[in-house]
C-alpha cells in the first residue's frame, strides 16, 4: 500500500496490510471477516464499535485502540479532501 494512496482508494488487500502492519495480533481474527465482507478503504472509514465487535474485535481496550486510529484515517482522509478542494480553487 503507498503511503500517499488515499484510505478510500484502498482495496481489500490494502486494508489487510494496514490490520498487518498495525494490529499483527488481530490478524488471525480480522482476516476472515474483512476478506469476506469486502471491506475496503471506503467500509474501514466508516467502521464503528459495534462493527469491530461484529468482526471478532471482543477486547475493549483494543476495540479503543483501533477506533482512535480509524479516527486518524478519517482526519488524514479529510485533510487530503480538504487539500484537493483547495488546489483546485487557488493553483499554484
């Protein structure tokens, strides 16, 4: 996955090297379900508690600990928006 490749754009694949790279120990758990629902990038942004819990994600402190890093993903996501909208209305 490229690091300047927006979280929306992310495929399925994407998605598990992020779990990989950032939850090793959610893997087992995580990579059944996200293969099997599909979720990309697009799904992972809108994640919530109770999706984490509906995918296997049972502990609370990690079920925290992802949700505050999917809240990242989101600001980095707007941020990238945020960025697009203003290129386009004042180029350089």
């Amino acid at each position: 996955m490229e690091a300047s490749k927006r979280v929306s754009s992310w495929s399925v694949q994407d998605v598990l090297d992020w779990i990989q790279n950032c939850y090793p120990s959610l893997v087992g758990v995580l990579q059944k379900a996200v293969m099997k629902h599909a979720i990309s990038g697009r799904a992972l942004l809108r994640l919530r508690e109770h999706h984490l819990h509906l995918l296997g994600v049972d502990a609370e402190d990690r079920q925290q600990e992802m949700l505050q890093d999917l809240l990242l993903l989101r600001v980095q996501e707007e941020v990238g928006e945020l960025d697009d909208i203003c290129s386009e209305c004042f180029p350089a």
